[in-house]
C-alpha cells in the first residue's frame, strides 16, 4: 500500500510500497549506479535512483523523476534529504543481504563497515 508523506517545505510525496518492487527494479537501480564513478556519487545516484522508483506523484510543480530523474535535483535540500531517509525501507528490500543484521555482523566473511582487506 502506498504511503503519503509530507516534506519539510510542506510539499506532498507518494510513496510506492517497498513491498511491491521487483528484481527489475532491483536491476535499474544497479544500472543506474554502475554508471557513476566514486564512492560518493554512486550513493547519490543509489539515492536518486529509489526516490525515482518510489515516487508515485507529488505536489511539486515538477515532473515526477520517474519520467524526468533531473526533477530531483530542483528539491530543497531538506525535501531531499527527507526523501533520502524514507528510502531505507526500499534499500532494505532491494538488497536484503547488504543490510546489517546480527547473522552477517557475526559472520566473519561478511562484509561490514569494520571488514578489512
């Protein structure tokens, strides 16, 4: 079920149920970071790319970014920010294993923040 939500400048965002994605939104979101270079960028591309898939329609004057992704750029940063916080629930779905959990914190072949090389 979809979840509306309001953004600190008072603007209205839909938002599709994490529960609804599917592999292929899994694999958009992979393309569309695999194209960035650098730490930095593909986790504001990984961002984008899932307010992007969830975004159902908003109250903004803009084009939705499923249709035009460069919408976002035009958001407050505090709108943004805040889209970027109601997206962990889809990044938990979409990649369930790079999650943190108790299983993949005790498992030493895990990859974790605290993993070395």
């Amino acid at each position: 079920m979809s979840k509306q939500i309001k953004l600190p400048s008072g603007n209205t965002v839909k938002l599709k149920d994490p529960k609804d994605l599917r592999v292929k939104d899994r694999k958009r979101v992979i393309k569309t970071t695999d194209s960035q270079e650098g730490d930095l960028s593909k986790a504001m591309a990984l961002g984008e790319a899932i307010i992007a898939m969830l975004v159902e329609e908003w109250s903004f004057d803009l084009i939705i970014p499923s249709i035009k992704i460069e919408s976002i750029e035009e958001l407050e940063m505090a709108d943004y920010d805040y889209l970027i916080e109601q997206t962990k629930d889809a990044q938990k779905a979409l990649f369930p294993s790079l999650t943190e959990s108790d299983d993949n914190a005790a498992d030493p072949k895990a990859i974790t923040a605290d993993s070395k090389d």
